[in-house]
C-alpha cells in the first residue's frame, strides 16, 4: 500500500511523543501490504481495525489514539484523514469530514 498523506503520522509523533513507536510500526506494516478488502486488512492488522462507513479505523498507541484512513483498494492507496486522541475521537468531530459518508 502506498501512503497520502504521511507527514501527518510525522506531525502525529510530534505533537503526541508515546505515539511514536505505534505509528511508525503501523506505517511498517501498511507499507507491505496488499489489501483487496477490509477482510485483508482484518486479518492482517495489529491495530485492531474497524470499519464505520467509508473509513477504517486503527487503534494506536494501546488504545491512546486514533488514525483515521480511507482506503482505495483497487489504487492500493491508504489515505491518512486524521490522527486523533481517543477523546478528540469520542467527540466525533472527525465525521463531518467529506470522506466519511461521499
């Protein structure tokens, strides 16, 4: 899978310093992958992933954080849209992104 937008895990780890080691070992294993469908990603992800509409979502950090992607399959694209704590995720601010229900 090729990564949009990786300067945010960048930004993630900077902002939150414990997220680090966590986002840098899910862009590892993203980074190897070959997903067709959110079973692929089910079956091959550590980060617990859940799907809520048209994004999947990882668990990182033990359940600290949130990030929030979109994935085209077919392009084997995963675009990063937010890396949120989970009380920033709780609030749900996060769907009123276009991407969310498009």
């Amino acid at each position: 899978m090729r990564i949009i937008k990786e300067m945010a895990l960048k930004k993630g780890y900077e902002k939150h310093p414990n997220a680090e080691p966590g986002l840098r070992a899910w862009k590892k294993l993203v980074k190897a992958q070959e997903w067709n469908s959110f079973a692929d990603v089910k079956a091959t992800s550590l980060f617990n992933p859940d799907q809520v509409k048209n994004f999947v979502v990882f668990n990182i950090g033990g359940n600290q954080y949130r990030l929030i992607t979109y994935i085209d399959y077919s392009k084997q694209i995963i675009f990063i849209r937010h890396f949120l704590t989970h009380a920033e995720y709780d609030e749900e601010k996060w769907k009123d992104d276009q991407w969310f229900d498009s």
